[in-house]
C-alpha cells in the first residue's frame, strides 16, 4: 500500500518523550504493517491510526489497501510507547497496545449493521481542510458519516468512525463545517446539532468540547508548540477554549484592545518552535485589519491576551453590511514567526449580483506592503502559452459575476466564479519560489488563483514573457475545474518544488487533485468539472502520491454517494443484476452491479435523476436515464443484446462478463468496460461529448462543452426500430 514520503517536521515530532505541546524535533522512522482482519476476511478501507499512548496524540496514519495491509512509521517514538487504533463502518472499533514491526489487529462485525458499503464512490462535498501532516486532508459530506479523511494525498478515503461504530466515534449528526489547527492529526467539527467536537488522532477517537451546543458560526483552531487555542462564535459573542486541557472547555472571551467582535474573524499559527498564535479582525466599518500576537502558553481563557496592531488593508461597509457577511478574510505566518500575508475579498452588491477587490498585504520583516488592487490575468478569447482561454490583461480593478458583464469588459474579471455562494479561498502557506519566486504570497479565491507582486519593480507572471505584473499588483488565473464554493486546499508540504498538491470540490463527483503548477497553465488545474462518460471517468481517477501526473477525480473510498434512482435487470429473477443512478452533484455516474450489490461496474457519467431498464423489440435490452449536465436536461438512451461471441455489444458482453466490476473499469481494452453511450466523430470545430447514442435538448451551445443539438445527428437505427 502507498505511504505518504514527504512528512511535515511537526508530524514526526517525539511525542512521547518530550509532550504533546512540545517544540518537535528531526525524527528517525520505525516502520510497521499493520494486517486488519475479521475472521478470515482481508478488511480494506479500514483507518489505521498510530498514536501516543499516553496523550492519544497522532503520529501516523493509514487506510488498508485490498490485502488488508498498511504501512506506517512511529517517527522517533519506540513502539512500545505507541498504540493503533482501527475504525471502519459496520465493524467494531479496535484498539490494541501491543505494537511491533508487524501487527496484527482482528475486527468484529457489527450485528447491528444491516447494510454493507460498496463501490458506488462520490458525495456531495461541504468542505475541505488540510492537516497539518503532509498528505493528510479532511472533507465534510452530506450524509452520514459526513467526515472523511485521506492519508495518502487523496488516492483512498475513509470515513470517521461514529456512535454506530465506536463510544469514542462521532456523534451521528451532519458536520457543517471542519477545521484543523496546523498541528499534525488535529481536527475539529461544528456538527449541526451536537456542538463542537475534537479529534488528535486524525479522527480516529472524537472527544466534545465542553460546553459548546450547537453548530457554531465561525470555528477556528491553530496550535504552535505550547499554545494551542479553539475559537468559536457564538452569535454574537466570541468564545474560547484551551485545546492543551484534559478536557477542553469553551468560555467567554474578551477580544484583545482594537479587535472587532462583530467584524470577520481569521487565525493562523506560526512555526511550531515560535510557539505563537495570532488571530486578526476584519473591521465591519471597513477601515482596516488589527491583528493580535496572543500569549504564549496560556493556561486558561483568561490568559489568552495580546494587543492588536492595525493594518490599512481596507473593505468597503457599504449596502448595509451586507460586504461583511459576504467578505472573505484570510491570515498566513509563511511557516513563520510571525504574519506575513493578509488578504481581503471585499464582495459589494450592484443590480442584484456581486462584484469584489481582491487585496492582499505582504510584511517584508519592517514594513507592510499592500496591493492597490489592480488585476492582471486572463480573459476569454486567446492564447498564453498554449492554454485555453488565457488573454493577458493589466487593466482589471474588480472580480465580478459573469451576468454582469457578459462580455468581458476589461474592469472586470467575470471567470472566477463570482456569485451569491459564499466565497472560499486559500493562502499557501509557504514562501513562493522556483517559477513565482518573484512573488510575495500566492493562493486562491474561487476558481481563481492568484500572485502579488510586492518586489517594488514589475514582474512577469510564473517568468513567462508578455505577462506582466505591476509592483504592488496581483496575477489572478481562472483554474480549470475548480469550485467556486466548496473550497481549495493546499498540501501541508506543498512547496513549488516536488509537492504541488491541492484539492478542490468538485460540482459532481465530490473532490478534485492537482498536482503540477507548471507549464502549460502555470497554476493548479483540476481538469473540466464532470465527465462526459465512463471512461472518461475511470481515466480520470486520482492516484495516492505526490507525482505530476496524481491529479484527477478524487473519491476513491468516499461511499457517500446520492441515489436518485434504481432499476432491475427485466431478466434477472434473483435480484442480483441492477443499476443504480446518482446525484449529478453527489457522486455523477451511473453503475450496474451483477453480483447482488458486492460489486459495481461503471456505465456511465454525468449523474441522473431517473433511470429505466426493459425489454424491447428484436430480443434487444433497453436502458434509459435523464442527465442534468451543465444546467441543460437531456436524455440517455442504451439499447443492447445479452449474446455473447460474434455480434455482442459492449453492454451484452458486460453482463456475461465474469471478471470482477474492478478488473472491467481497469481494463486497456475498453470493449470490456460498460458504455452507456458509443463514441460518435463530432462536429469539426467543436468540442461535444459522443453522441451516437444519445438524444439532446434542442438549442444547446456545444462550444460551451454541452450537448449538440438534435437536428445535425442521424438518430441511432434500433431507435427507429
């Protein structure tokens, strides 16, 4: 099984010699394979945690491959002072203290579990968090369990164990909103109706955080070595609690002198041997940021103290406020020992859409920086480099919705995604280099990604000629495939050199992996959101690692897929042949199982909202599904014959098949994979998705990437049967 190969400093830190709160050291690995079982049974997708067994605190982790195996390493901990703990729905949770070089830990099936995941991968994604692990990310779903995580740069997902599982899982509510606190394995939800809960073992045991009640407005946590604090608003009121206790318990707590309790709140934590904590205010009257060191150390809510320094980074208060419930506000320390970037996404309302000003602020060591809020970067209709839609502007001041300017007016940048979602974005918590080292701070805002210039001369963006930056400007690029409101991430490790990864949601199948920044988009590219088929799909799968070419769908293991619909095989007596649609937003493929639901084989991608399945004419088979794809409904149609040997088509010789669903989906030979639809030439000049057998809404603009229209194709003969 994959293991993760470039880890944080922090996540090999000796926990067990010098505390949890302590400043980490170099660590010197011991490896062990932990073997998961029941009975006789291999279990895959089980979560194994490695912690200190004395503060529970994470030192590793992993997800069982289909040999039931993973791999970890204890850092500098011996692993007599370490314990595993292994979760997986409908199973038990283990735990044993008896830890050497290979493990064995057995599982019991649940009784009380009647129904068994299968391979139907997707959800529909609330959020995104990275860990402070490098590797590691954490993701929200709506359903249940809805917290899920990765150790392996999103290659295989697992979800978090709950009460069904575990007294130390998850209650079973719905998580709104996840958080982590920069320190390796801690992660903390505000679930909807049970409060705030916390984890130090990447998940894997849940513990409440005192006196909190329900799902909170904000939530924030950073931890640097001895100082580890958790903020949570409260309506209006701001509480705190001290994550260093037994048992954490939120207080009320007095903003630092110059803080705005009512403004939009951010928090960030510096190098872990800096030990330091800052949060900083957005104020609601727009006239800057005051950001606060707080102390070091504290042992209680009380302690938690600092003086706020204004910085003139200004937002706009006007439309009655409405600029600070729709803002975005961001803090970095760069792994450093102190706040290095701030950025505001300032959001107004005009003609009932949104415009923003993308600012952002660099402190040199003696001085801040702050941008003037001029844009460059791309618009529709022209080359950069080879990549698609990249014309070079300098004369953008504002982002907008694209129904404001439909025609893409050189003031406004209407390719980010802009609208009346909240906005999500992200700083890259590292210090630029390699191709942006003429650049200050990068990171995210909706599909955009972005670069300010703070170097007092211009600068060309990512070196490349004809792309130049202004002093005190920033570079915003629309990235391909990105969601403009279920947030981006950045890798723990991610650093511009051999680790370029993030992820994104994804508005049908649940997430997306970059993994290059390079050239030809010279900013991280998930590919088009959706696919037009199953191959598309299988190809498009994101593999564990690190490498260049580890970007793609992201959801293996992630079982959190919406049904809207499903159909029996009309020839099938034992029930054990089917298929299933999903939610063009909550998992977006079609699949077909003939092993009674153990197995499922993809037949198609886009997600549907009905599906059909008879006998027709001419000992042919029928299936048909309605697709919702880029706001356009049309429909699917299969027709196919159950013989085998000369004249089979795909779907007939699917259904003789007897490989298993996984060897069908990972075949070279694509006559072996189901095909809901045959691949027809296209239109010249035109990027459509095949359509042999397929009949579309008329009118559709296909160089949108949408369907064409009805009246250019010959309908497929069994229809006309």
């Amino acid at each position: 099984m994959f293991r993760r190969f470039t880890r944080s400093i922090a996540a090999v830190a000796s926990v067990a010699t010098i505390g949890l709160f302590a400043i980490p050291e170099v660590a010197h690995a011991a490896a062990l394979t932990v073997t998961v079982t029941s009975g006789s049974e291999n279990i895959p997708g089980a979560f194994v945690a490695l912690v200190n067994t004395t503060t529970g605190a994470a030192i590793d982790g992993a997800i069982t491959g289909s040999d039931g195996k993973a791999s970890l390493d204890s850092g500098s901990a011996a692993l007599g002072t370490t314990k595993v703990i292994v979760s997986k729905p409908g199973f038990d949770s283990a735990t044993t203290t008896t830890v050497t070089a290979a493990t064995a830990v057995s599982l019991t099936a649940k009784t009380n579990s009647a129904l068994q995941f299968t391979n139907v991968y997707g959800a529909q994604v609330r959020n995104l968090a990275a860990d402070g692990e490098s590797g590691v990310f954490y993701a929200t779903t709506d359903n249940k369990p809805s917290v899920w995580r990765t150790t392996d740069y999103a290659g295989n997902w697992a979800p978090v164990p709950t009460t069904a599982d575990a007294t130390t899982g998850l209650p079973q509510d719905q998580a709104m909103i996840v958080v982590t606190s920069s320190y390796p394995g801690e992660v903390a939800v505000g679930l909807q109706q049970s409060g705030i809960w916390f984890s130090r073992d990447y998940g894997t045991t849940w513990a409440k955080v005192k006196g909190s009640q329900s799902n909170p407005g904000a939530l924030l946590w950073a931890h640097a070595g001895t100082s580890s604090y958790l903020f949570a608003k409260e309506g209006a009121t701001w509480k705190a609690a001290i994550m260093s206790a037994t048992e954490p318990e939120l207080a009320n707590f007095t903003a630092p002198t110059g803080m705005d309790a009512a403004g939009k709140w951010a928090i960030a934590a510096g190098s872990q041997a800096s030990n330091k904590v800052f949060i900083a205010s957005l104020q609601t009257d727009g006239s800057g940021v005051n950001l606060a060191e707080l102390a070091i150390g504290a042992a209680n809510v009380a302690a938690i103290t600092g003086n706020a320094v204004i910085v003139p980074v200004t937002a706009s208060s006007t439309n009655g406020g409405r600029a600070q419930t729709g803002d975005l506000f961001m803090i970095s320390t760069q792994n450093s020992a102190s706040i290095k970037a701030i950025v505001v996404y300032d959001r107004e309302q005009s003609a009932q859409t949104t415009e923003a000003t993308l600012k952002v602020a660099f402190w040199n060591g003696s001085a801040w920086s702050i941008g003037t809020g001029a844009l460059a970067g791309t618009i529709a209709g022209a080359q950069l480099n080879g990549s698609q839609n990249n014309a070079w502007t300098t004369s953008w001041t504002r982002i907008g919705e694209a129904a404001m300017d439909p025609n893409n007016p050189p003031t406004k940048q209407s390719m980010c995604g802009e609208n009346e979602t909240g906005p999500v974005g992200s700083i890259a918590n590292v210090v630029p280099d390699n191709y942006f080292s003429d650049f200050a701070v990068i990171g995210t805002i909706r599909q955009c990604f972005f670069a300010f210039n703070a170097t007092g001369t211009s600068k060309n963006y990512a070196g490349q000629a004809g792309a130049s930056v202004p002093s005190l400007s920033t570079a915003i690029m629309p990235m391909m495939g990105a969601n403009n409101n279920t947030g981006f991430v950045f890798d723990a490790g991610f650093n511009l050199n051999d680790n370029f990864i993030g992820l994104s949601g994804d508005g049908g199948f649940g997430i997306r992996k970059t993994s290059n920044i390079a050239s030809p988009a010279w900013r991280p590219s998930f590919g088009q959101a959706g696919t037009a088929s199953a191959d598309q799909f299988i190809g498009s799968l994101a593999d564990p690692g690190t490498g260049l070419t580890s970007d793609g769908i992201a959801v293996n293991g992630m079982v959190g897929a919406v049904i809207k619909d499903t159909a029996f095989s009309p020839n099938v007596t034992d029930g054990s042949t089917f298929i299933v649609s999903t939610s063009a937003t909550g998992g977006s493929r079609t699949v077909l199982t003939n092993d009674g639901g153990k197995s499922f084989s993809t037949i198609g991608a886009g997600g549907s909202n009905q599906i059909d399945w008879w006998n027709g004419a001419s000992g042919k088979q029928w299936i048909a599904a309605g697709y919702p794809l880029n706001s356009k409904n049309f429909f699917r149609v299969k027709n196919f014959s159950s013989a085998t040997g000369a004249g089979k088509t795909q779907m007939g010789e699917e259904l003789a098949a007897t490989t298993t669903a996984a060897q069908r989906d990972s075949a070279t030979d694509n006559s072996l994979r189901f095909a809901f639809e045959d691949v027809a030439p296209t239109l010249t000049g035109v990027s459509c998705f095949g359509t042999q057998d397929f009949i579309y809404e008329n009118n559709v603009n296909c160089t949108q990437g949408q369907s064409l229209m009805a009246e250019v194709h010959q309908p497929h003969q069994a229809l006309l049967e």
